[in-house]
C-alpha cells in the first residue's frame, strides 16, 4: 500500500521488513494498518513509503476469512459461506482491481447531546 492515508490505525515502526518485487529489487515496509470502507476491512496491510500502486495479496483476502473467485471476466471477494459476495472487480488486462471507497484518514466521529429545558 503506497497511499498512507487509506490506512486505518497505521502503526509505524523501522526495520519491520522488506517487499520484493518481480525483479527481485526490494523496498523497506514502514508500518502495518488496516484498509477499509466500513463494511469490509483488510488487516495486517502493509505501508510501503513511495510505492506507486496499492497492492493487496490473494492471501490476505483469504486470511481474513473471505473467498475469492476468478473468471475470466470478474473476481468476486465474497464471505467463506459465498452466501454474499462483497466485492466484485472488472477485469483490467491482468489486473483485477478493488474498487472499494476507502475511508481516507481517521473516521469522522460525531457525539451527540440531546439539550434539556432550562430549570426555573
């Protein structure tokens, strides 16, 4: 994940590791957080300072109790009972991207009061 802002909880630490990538060229991870749009969330996603693209690993849909499902035209990410698919992608070349509207930054919180009448 290149973009820091579409992590929830983002825990940043030094020296936690390396990606390598198909060239076998390699870059250090910075911290760990959470992906997500409220309804579906991807733990333990990796921060990786100036990656151009946002990448997440089969594995780490599936490690977080999801099934996924490739055809030749879609994918669809779906709960383990594949009673409800949550995620369904288009096909792009060899690609098949995720397009699920992260909550960028922290959450918005709103606390509400109810105004009680004044006491004469």
């Amino acid at each position: 994940m290149g973009e820091k802002d579409f992590l929830q909880d983002l825990k940043l630490s030094p020296n936690v590791g390396y990606i390598t990538y198909g060239n076998n060229s390699n870059s250090p991870i910075r911290g760990y957080g959470i992906l997500t749009n409220g309804n579906f969330s991807i733990s333990n996603v990796a921060y990786v300072a100036n990656l151009k693209h946002n990448l997440i690993s089969v594995s780490q849909l599936t490690n977080s109790n999801r099934h996924v499902e490739f055809c030749k035209k879609h994918s669809y990410v779906m709960f383990e009972d594949r009673k409800e698919c949550l995620i369904k992608s288009i096909r792009n070349k060899n690609m098949y991207p995720l397009d699920i509207n992260m909550i960028i930054g922290k959450p918005q919180l709103c606390l509400l009061s109810k105004a009680i009448p004044d006491v004469y």
